[in-house]
C-alpha cells in the first residue's frame, strides 16, 4: 500500500501532508471533496458515489489515493490499469472507465490511466495535484508498468476554437505560445501530449475534446 510524507508549501511556508491510499471510511469525505472541486454547473451526477469508491479500493486500491493536510482530505486521484495500443488512441472517458465504476481494470494491463483528479479549491495553491500525479508515477514504477496515460481536459479551447483545430491549440500550448489551465499543469507535470482526441466527454469548455498525455516510465 501507499504511504508518503511531505512538505507542501503555502507560499513560503511548510505544511505537512499525506498522501495514501483511501479507504471506505473515507468515502463521505472523498464526495463532499468532489461537490467543493465540480460545483455547478457541475451536475451532482458526476460525482463519485458510494458504489464506484467501493469499486476502486476493491478493484486497484494501489491506484486508490487521497492526499491529507492537517488531518483533512485536501483531493484525491483514482487510476486503473489498461491495455494501450498507441495506434487507436480515441476513447471516451465512459468507455474506458465504466462511466467511473472501473469495471474494465485489466490486472494484467500495460499502462495506468487516470480515472480523476480533484482537488480543493482552499488547497489548489499548495501543488498537491501535481503531487498526487507523481505519487501515480510511483505506482507505475512500483506495478513495472510501460507508462501512466489521461485525457486532460482543454478549458481555454473554447475561446480560440474560431480560429483554430484543437490538434492547433494543443500545439501552441505545447510551445507556449498559449496557455491552459489543464494542459499547462499537466506539461509540468512532466506529461507528453500524444494527440487529440474528439468526444472525450461532454465538456462545453473543451468543445469535447482532450489531450491524450502520456508519462513513460524510465524504468520500463
């Protein structure tokens, strides 16, 4: 199981923190984390409910974690493992993770895929998504899986979709020549975008695209 300490950092100071993996008596907090990350417009609908946390800790609990400041469940990450093939790469979030239920978790899989990502808005300045990325990292090592693979998100697309493809604005971003909230942390996340991927999931921001990003494990 996970278990790692650390020091975030408010500005210039040091707070400690957690991450682990979740467990059932973490469930009614892990939702009400959700409802403060998605709020409306948000429909409550795509939160995690009870069932589907119960399908995580069951299914992978090693891809299960949720990170702690002084005592409080600050976000949390869920992953399963897959089979990649790199020359299909189009996908819908509901296809590839059960609409969330992880039921498609191939134990024998190749790679981990980032099933969700959230965290409190109180604690967004602290950097804990990017280390709740990398805690996944050390999972994909830990597992001697070939690479950790999501769909991130493009909230500032809409904006320039008038103008030009989402392949375009993936690639401005990457050059930084633009910048999204998403892709841009991803990228310092030590992400690398693989492509586009249209009908991701229904997200008015994105125009329903993704940026299909990969972190391939050195070791592998």
């Amino acid at each position: 199981m996970y278990y790692k300490t650390f020091y975030a950092f408010d500005l210039k100071t040091p707070v400690p923190a957690i991450i682990r993996n979740y467990t059932e008596q973490d469930f009614a907090e892990l939702i009400l984390v959700q409802s403060e990350a998605f709020p409306p417009p948000y429909s409550s609908e795509l939160w995690w409910n009870r069932e589907q946390l119960r399908n995580h800790i069951s299914l992978f609990p090693e891809g299960a974690l949720c990170v702690e400041v002084n005592g409080e469940l600050a976000g949390s990450v869920t992953g399963l493992k897959i089979d990649f093939n790199p020359a299909d790469i189009a996908h819908t979030w509901s296809k590839v993770t059960a609409d969330g239920y992880i039921t498609t978790h191939e134990p024998d899989g190749d790679t981990l895929y980032i099933a969700d990502l959230c965290v409190r808005p109180k604690y967004r300045k602290l950097g804990l998504g990017k280390e709740l990325v990398q805690s996944l990292y050390h999972v994909v090592v830990e597992q001697k899986l070939e690479r950790l693979l999501g769909a991130g998100r493009m909230p500032g697309y809409y904006k320039q979709a008038f103008q030009m493809s989402a392949e375009q604005y993936l690639e401005r971003v990457v050059t930084g020549e633009l910048v999204d909230p998403v892709i841009s942390f991803l990228l310092r996340c030590g992400r690398i975008p693989l492509g586009v991927i249209a009908n991701y999931l229904e997200d008015e921001e994105s125009c329903n695209y993704a940026a299909l990003m990969e972190w391939h494990n050195p070791f592998y």
